[in-house]
C-alpha cells in the first residue's frame, strides 16, 4: 500500500470514530421521538406541555407536565441566585487576588466539588439541609424547593467558577495595566474593566451552570419533596422533569402511555438544555476574544 | 480617596468570603460523611454481600457492580474519545464538517444524565434487546462520559509543543507515524489525567444506569455481561429513599456513601496531584 493512500484511509478511519459523537447525539434525539411521540395520540402537544394535572396512574390518566416545568424552572432559578455569585466572584479570587500557592489548592478544591456524584450531594440534603430547614422553619418537610435550590448551587458552582475563570484570565494584560496607568485601584481595574472583557465567557459560564442544574437528576429526586403541583411558597415540595422520569420509570409499565409521557418529557427536558447550550455555544463563538484588537 | 479603599476592601473581603465558604462547603461535606461513616466501614462491611433484607452485611456487590459499569465504560470511551480528539487537533481543517462535529460534541455535554438513561433504555435496553444489564449501563456511560475524554485529550494533544511535529515531519516521517510515536506518547499523562476525572465522573452516576443496569438486590454475582448488577450509585438512593427500612440502614447508606465519595475522590485526586506535578516537571 502506497504511503499516501495508507495515511487517507487512516484520516478517514479518524473521521468515522469522530463522527461518533454526533452519531450518539443523533441517535438519543431519535430513540427520545420512538418512545416518546406515540403519548401524542393520546393528548395534543399543547395539553401535554400546559397541562396543569400530572396524574400518570389515574384512570383515565391525565399528562400534563407543567407542573414539573414550573417545578424544574424554579428550583433552576433559586440554585442561580445563590450559584452565581459565589461561582463568579471565586472565579475573580482565583484568578485576580489569590496568591500562587493558594491558587492551586482552590482550584483542585472546586474541581473535586464538581466530583462528588450527586447521589451524595442529595444523601447530604436529605439527612443535613432537610432536617435542619424542618426545625428552623418549623415545617412538615425540608424535602423543598430551598432545599433543593441550596444542594443544586453546590453542583453547579463548580461549571459556573472554572468556566468564569477562563474568561477571566484570558483577558489581555495590557488591559489591567493601562487601567493602573490611569491611576484606577485593582478593585476599579476588576469591576470596570477586567470582568466587562470576560463578560460574554462569564454569560457562558452562568448558562451551562443553568442546563447542568436543570438537568440535574438525583439531587431534585431525592430533596425537592416530589409534589408535583405548582408551589405557592418556596417552602412547598415540587417534582421536577427530571426526579418524575427517574422516580416514575421504574413502575409504569412498558410501551404504555405512562412509559410514552416519560419519554416525552425527556423530549422536552432535554430541548431545554440544549437551547441553553446552544446559545452558550453562540456567545462564546459571537463574542470570541481574539485579543485586544476586538474591542 | 480613602472611600476608593474601603470599597476595594468591602468587595476582596466578599471575594475572599466566597471563595473561602466553597472550600468550606466541600469540607464540610467530606468531614461529616468521614465522621458518620467511618465507623461502618470494616473488611467484611467491603466483602460481604447484604443480609437481612438489605439492614446487615456488606455492600461488596455494588463495589463490584461499580468496577465493571466503570471499566466497561472506560474501555469503550477512551479508545473512542482519543481517536476523537487525534482527528480534531491534528488532522482537522476548518470547515463545516468540524463545527458539525464540535457542535455535537458540545451538545452531547450538555444531555442531561438522565436523558442518557432514556436512551440507554430506549436504544439498548428495548430495541437492542439487550435487556437490564451491564453492557447496557457500561454502554450508556460511555456515551455520557465520551465528550469529557474527547475535552481532556483533546487539551493534552495541543499541549504538545508544534516543534515535536515539525522535527519529526522534516526527517520524513509520516503523519500517521508522527502522531503514534512522537505526539501521542507526549500527550499520554495528559489524556490519562483528565480521563481519570471521567472515570469518577461515570463511577458516581446514578440516573443512567437506573433504567439499564443497576438492580436493587441480586441474589448471586453477575456471571456475565447480560447480568443486572448492583452499583453503588443506586445502592444509597435505594436504601435512603425507597427501602422499607431507611432508619435501620443510615449506618449502611453513611458507610456507603463513604465508599463512593473515597473511590471518586480518590481517584481524582490521584489525577490532579499527577497533573501538577507534571506540570513542574515539563521541561517545554
């Protein structure tokens, strides 16, 4: 075999294993349809998504899963309002004020955060946070949406710091130093100029944390309480998308409408996050920071 | 002038704050499950299976259950994912075939792990006929951890200095013969490292294996790779949540959750002090 062909057909064979990733992605897409489009005879799109009964078992059952849209919305929301600033001001930490040695150690700290597997992130809520939001608040459950909220932050810390981070730092030099020519304190140079360049990485940052707490499983399963009705206070339970597939999966019966509405909200659970990813996708290609030459 | 300072100070101090109650998160998380599980931890705690409908004996099972999903998985990701990250940093040009497969890439991070299991179950489990098993679980891991090795290689391979290459296309070598025994054997602690990381990652699933492989009790070892298993993961969400005897299981579940959180940790931070040691070491 000539050098020349043997090195085309290797790139070839490269681009096929390549190709594997968008081959699954495909793949994911089509078997979420198989099982999930027969639910649509039963009940309209419109139904399904805006339905505000989500009684799967009933008879005759009734699928609407806005419930657990609002559920999954809510306690996305709530995880971000804690999840974003602590994620993004670490992020300025590490890479603006820690001193080199400490700088390391946080990093590999918030890395191994973003190990813990979530089955015990959600064992944490279930024996500490609850117990402890039960007695403080005087409530019949901490099996909630704070509860849910707090643990969910912590997963999503992680995304939102190492991903700020890169942004802070590839914010070009001469930036920070013409701010301190100008006489401007670090505190200035940080808040008006350092973090205004890395903005769109940061946006990135705070919208993958969203899809990851979003799509987040175990830990809404095991501490968000499981009622799926829309709350009235952020003391109430709520099932979100993802707890009711898992919850629900193991006990509705195959190739029923049952086992065709989970799927379906799998269908829609997971447009959500691949809209936050394209959009995250977009800006970080949009707002590409190719040096100061782009501002 | 002086309030200029101040205000400097108010914000490093809630910079520093926070930074310091993420550390102390996940202190205070490992200190509290070390504290309440250590106690249960003991030689037959790993190596005997459960007794008493789940409230005595051991977890050694689900370790096992965990190795073979997690090894599984690995043996068909890591191979796949290297080839991935080898075709995207050293063969690919721009062009609309690449963004394509970056973009897949990127959306496939982003499934969440439980819509791996609804594949999982609709792909292998029902249409594959596979049936609940550890080839289905292992299967679906790999696919969940794949755009973590392709990320992790893929960062290794640009590590390796543009020099390597040149030198060794000028003696006239091939590409192919470049790749295989100059940048690859550079790159290879790299893509070990960040592999690792995927490793805990698939090791610490719960929601995909839910639905294809993991079982709540299995009365003998699984004898082949069309046997359901037990696996850690689903071991603690089963007894903390769905088991009749929760109060009588906290010991098992903290001792449980210890073993995870030690093998995950474990190795990950095996990874990270390998990392950074080989990132004094390099000499380019």
């Amino acid at each position: 075999m000539s050098r020349h062909l043997k090195e085309t057909l290797i790139k070839g064979i490269f681009a096929v294993f390549a190709f594997a990733s968008v081959l699954i992605l495909a793949l994911i897409v089509i078997f979420l349809f198989r099982e999930g489009i027969p639910l649509f005879k039963e009940v309209s799109a419109m139904d399904f998504i805006f339905g505000k009964e989500w009684y799967p078992t009933y008879d005759p059952p009734s699928y609407g899963i806005w419930p657990l849209i609002i559920g999954s919305v809510i306690v996305t929301l709530f995880s971000c309002l804690l999840a974003v600033p602590l994620g993004v001001l670490s992020a300025v930490y590490i890479s603006e004020i820690a001193p080199a040695s400490i700088k390391d150690i946080v990093k590999s700290i918030i890395e191994l955060l973003a190990g813990l597997p979530s089955v015990v992130l959600g064992f944490f809520g279930m024996v500490v946070v609850a117990p402890f939001l039960q007695e403080t608040f005087d409530l019949p459950t901490g099996l909630n949406i704070v509860n849910a909220s707090v643990i969910l932050a912590i997963m999503a810390i992680p995304t939102i710091s190492s991903i700020s981070e890169d942004a802070l730092y590839a914010v070009p030099r001469e930036f920070k130093e013409a701010s301190y020519a100008l006489g401007a304190t670090k505190y200035e140079t940080i808040v008006k100029v350092i973090v205004p360049a890395a903005l769109s990485g940061i946006s990135t940052a705070v919208i993958l944390g969203m899809a990851r707490a979003i799509g987040e499983t175990m830990v809404v399963l095991m501490v968000a309480g499981g009622a799926a009705a829309i709350p009235e206070s952020i003391f109430d339970s709520v099932r979100p998308m993802p707890a009711s597939i898992a919850a629900e999966m193991g006990e509705a019966p195959f190739g029923g409408g049952h086992y065709n509405a989970l799927f379906a909200t799998g269908i829609v659970l997971f447009f959500m996050t691949l809209i936050f990813n394209i959009i995250a996708d977009y800006i970080s290609q949009r707002f590409k920071e190719t040096g100061s030459a782009t501002l | 002038m002086k309030w200029r300072y101040f205000r400097q100070q108010v914000f490093f101090t809630a910079v520093r704050l926070s930074a310091l109650l993420i550390v102390m998160a996940l202190g205070g998380i490992i200190v509290y499950i070390v504290v309440n599980g250590i106690s249960v931890i003991s030689w037959d705690f790993v190596t005997l299976p459960p007794t008493d409908s789940m409230t005595k004996g051991g977890i050694m099972p689900a370790i096992l259950g965990t190795l073979y999903l997690t090894i599984g998985a690995i043996a068909v990701a890591l191979p796949l994912g290297v080839v991935s990250a080898i075709y995207l940093t050293e063969y690919a040009k721009q062009g609309k075939f690449i963004r394509l497969i970056r973009t897949g890439i990127n959306c496939l991070a982003g499934v969440p792990s439980v819509v791996f299991g609804l594949f999982g179950l609709g792909f292998f489990v029902v249409y594959l006929h596979f049936g609940s098993c550890i080839l289905s679980g292992a299967l679906t891991l790999a696919a969940l951890v794949l755009p973590t090795i392709i990320g992790a290689s893929e960062e290794a391979l640009k590590s390796v200095p543009q020099t390597f290459r040149e030198a060794s296309l000028a003696l006239g070598i091939s590409k192919w013969q470049t790749i295989y025994k100059i940048v690859l054997p550079t790159a290879l602690p790299g893509i070990l490292t960040g592999s690792i990381l995927g490793i805990g990652r698939a090791a610490g699933e719960t929601a995909p294996i839910m639905f294809t492989a993991a079982a709540f009790f299995t009365a003998k070892l699984p004898g082949s790779i069309f046997d359901e298993v037990m696996a850690l993961p689903y071991h603690i969400y089963v007894l903390a949540t769905a088991g009749t005897h929760i109060e009588q299981t906290r010991s098992i579940q903290y001792g449980t959750v210890l073993v995870l959180v030690g093998l995950v940790l474990g190795v990950d931070l095996i990874a990270i002090i390998i990392r950074s040691y080989m990132r004094k070491k390099k000499r380019w």
